[in-house]
C-alpha cells in the first residue's frame, strides 16, 4: 500500500537571504507551517556591502544588535579622494555595518526558533503552480505542495519574470565588493567617493577588525573597471593593491512601479527589485519587504483575500514613492557626476540629507525637484 502524500504547508520560502528569513520569522511566529529553502550552506559569505539604517529593528520584535558588527555615525564624500565633506548622521538612527554570513544565520536561527522548517544546501529545481496549491521539487526529487510561496532568493532568480512579477526587464547595477581584515582608523566613520567610477560610486565602511569596501555603477555597467578604482582607492587607505578577494554580483534596482503579488505568491528583497537606484541600498528595503511579506501572507492565509494586492500596495507607497524620485535624482546626477557633486553633495545642507536618507530619517521625494532643477539647469 503506497503513502499517502503529505499535505501542503502554509508557506515554502525560496531564498534564507534577508527577506525570506524575515517573512519565515513571522509567520511561524504565528504558528503557520513554513518551509524555508536555501540551495547555499548557512553561513556562506555574500556580495554585499552591509549597511543598513538602524531604523530597521522597528520591524522585529526581537534584538538586532547582536547580528551588528559597527554603528556608522559620521559619512564622509569626496571626489576622486579628493575635495571631503562630512556630515554627521541623526543621532537616533545611525547606519549599521553588518556581515551577510552573520546577518543572514542570525534571521534564520529566529525563523527555526519560531518554528520554521530550514532546509539549507537544498536547490529547488521546479516551481508549478497546480490547481489552488503551488509544488515545489528540490534537487534530490523531493516534492512538497503548499497554499502559498514567497521568491525572496536574490537578484539572479528567473522566477518573478517566469510568474510576471516585478519589471519584464530588470535594470541592473554592477558592483564588486570585497572584505580586508586591518587595522581602521575611524571605526563609526562611513566613506564615499563618486569621481574614481565613471557613472557610480564606491564605498569604505568599518567593521570589526577591518573593511568592507566596494565599487558600483549604474549606467554603462560594461564599462567598469573595477580592478583600476580599486588600484586607486585601496593604497589610499594603507592597503596593498592587490588586497582581498573580489566579489563580483548585479543588482537588480528599483526600475518602476510592477504588481509583486499573484495568485498565492509574492516576491521580496533583490528578486523584487527594490534596490536604490541611486546608492544600491539593499538590505533596509529587503528586510522591510520580507516583513511586510510574512504579514500580508499571514493575513492571506487567514481568509483576508486582497492582503497579497495590498502588500504590492504597501511596498509601493513606503519604499517605490521614495525610489521613483531616487531614480530620478540618479539618472540626472550619473550622467553629469562632477556637477552633480559640486551642486549637490558640496552644498551646505545636501550632506546631511543624504546622511538622512541613509539612516531612513528622509525619503528622496522630500528632496527630489530642489535636487533635480539644480542639476538640470546649473550644470552649464
């Protein structure tokens, strides 16, 4: 006599990045039966730069700090190393340094604590959509149904275009990013410089025990030469040309308004394309969009049969309204960089807008067409 198939969980999460960690946290805190995939090891090091406005925990009901490894109170610009401004981030909410590795396993050992099933080192190979349920098959021929799925695993995922979720076209940044253990000078000190990328920029932030610096463009991305910036800026900070291992990844960017739910399915983190357009932020709105998705799931899950529209609705207003201007101010200023840095990072107060905007205190629409008209109409 065969066995019986196992009934459908209440939720399979493809990707234990920082979105679908976070949605898994939620809904088995609400005791839903959820199954969270992940093909890569725990704890496995990404590309990622690692900053993220303090102003996150809002979303969690439980600490942190303990997945922080520096707390970034001042920013510093310049302009190909050279012609500095600093500006000193809003007291109550300051910009964190995180690892990946360490983010990452943090939001996932509180999604297992809360109950959810982890299955790392395990590909899913087939998504189907059959009936009412969706069946996924992972790499050893397992299947497993289940009322609803969430794509929360990373900017490479072919799903949401396959679903006809997020942008037809995802628009991509190019960025390389790399860790060097040393000594830091300034450790609560964040830095960036826009005049050693054509058209992008790159970053130097603190963390325990060294850097974690990067580079990225957003126009003209096959013209980056990552390895002649770094030359330039690694020997500026004592570092040796040559020094840490290169971590090449695209990010897909915020590029539009685009529906993020379908029938029993949603997308967050990079997979929805959230990433700021102008300065590649990408953890504060995956982590904002795995909550939101665990919720409206939740919610779903309980009868409420427009919480997947409105969780598309939400994610619009709090983070695409912000991102629409954001694009905006970047395909001007990435086109004109030297003038977009002297007639906007330069001016008295545009320091520390952009330090606002980096700790979440500030959307960009609150600075948009001031920003905007400047750059249009005084760069000759």
């Amino acid at each position: 006599m065969s066995a019986l198939p196992a009934p459908p969980v209440d939720t399979i999460i493809l990707g234990a990045g920082p979105a679908g960690a976070s949605a898994a946290f939620h809904l088995a805190r609400h005791g839903r039966h959820v199954v969270l995939f992940e093909r890569e090891e725990r704890g496995r090091g990404k590309a990622c730069g690692g900053g993220m406005a303090a102003s996150v925990q809002r979303w969690f009901p439980f600490d942190l700090s303990p997945a922080v490894d520096q707390v970034i109170r001042e920013v510093r610009f310049t302009w190909a190393l050279e012609d500095p401004v600093r500006a000193v981030l809003p007291g109550e909410a300051p910009f964190w340094i995180v690892r990946r590795s360490v983010l990452d396993a943090f939001l996932a050992d509180r999604a297992g604590e809360a109950g959810a099933d982890l299955r790392f080192g395990t590909e899913v190979v087939a998504v189907e959509r059959q009936g009412d349920l969706w069946n996924v098959v992972d790499q050893h021929g397992q299947a497993l149904a289940s009322r609803s799925l969430l794509i929360a695993n990373g900017s490479s995922s072919p799903l949401p275009g396959r679903l006809g979720l997020g942008p037809s076209r995802p628009r991509f940044a190019t960025t390389l990013s790399l860790e060097v253990e040393c000594p830091i000078a300034n450790p609560d000190l964040a830095r960036f410089d826009f005049g050693l990328v054509p058209q992008g920029f790159c970053w130097v932030f603190p963390r325990q025990r060294g850097y974690s610096i990067g580079v990225g463009t957003f126009l003209g991305a096959e013209d980056l030469d990552a390895d002649a910036v770094l030359r330039r800026l690694l020997p500026s900070l004592g570092l040796s040309p040559e020094a840490g291992q290169r971590r090449p990844t695209r990010l897909r960017i915020w590029d539009g308004h685009h529906p993020l739910d379908g029938p029993g399915v949603l997308v967050a983190g990079d997979a929805a394309s959230l990433c700021d357009p102008f300065l590649a932020e990408g953890l504060r709105p995956a982590l904002m969009s795995g909550c939101q998705a665990g919720l409206a799931l939740e919610a779903w899950l309980g009868g409420d049969v427009q919480a997947l529209k409105r969780y598309t609705a939400t994610i619009r207003r709090d983070w695409g309204e912000s991102m629409m201007w954001g694009k905006r101010i970047a395909q001007v200023f990435y086109r004109f960089p030297r003038v977009g840095y002297q007639l906007g990072i330069k001016r008295p107060t545009a320091p520390q807008r952009i330090a606002q905007i980096l700790s979440g205190e500030m959307g960009y629409g609150d600075i948009a067409q001031r920003v905007i008209r400047r750059l249009l109409f005084q760069r000759g």
